[in-house]
C-alpha cells in the first residue's frame, strides 16, 4: 500500500469518521448529563469513547473503501 493510496482512502473516509464521532459525542454525552450513566463509556468519558468509536469507523469504511477497489 503506497502513501498516495493510504492518503485518498483517509480523504474518502474522513466524513463518515467524522460524522460518527459527533453523533456518538452528542449521544452519549447527553446521555450521560441527563441520566447520569457512565456504563459502557471508556474510562468514564464521554470524548474518550467518541473518539475511539469514531476511528473505528475511519479504519472500517477504509477497509471497505480499499476493497471495493480492488
């Protein structure tokens, strides 16, 4: 895998990374303030847990991005 390659899959995916972890920062974070739960929340953060799940879904849609490709 060439760096040019790794750089247009990173552009491509970029929004939907970047969507989950807002969606998931707001979720969660209202979740949190309104009922008070940190279940299931990374160390007990809100930021911490979106930004993790947002790379997930970077990395996931790269992947997919990467093998529709091929």
């Amino acid at each position: 895998m060439t760096l040019e390659l790794l750089q247009f899959l990173l552009v491509k995916s970029a929004g939907v990374g970047v969507g989950i972890f807002v969606g998931t920062l707001l979720g969660l974070g209202f979740r949190r303030r309104n009922t008070g739960k940190t279940d299931g929340l990374l160390g007990g953060s809100v930021l911490l847990t979106a930004l993790v799940v947002g790379l997930a879904a970077l990395l996931a849609m790269m992947v997919f991005t990467w093998i529709g490709m091929r």
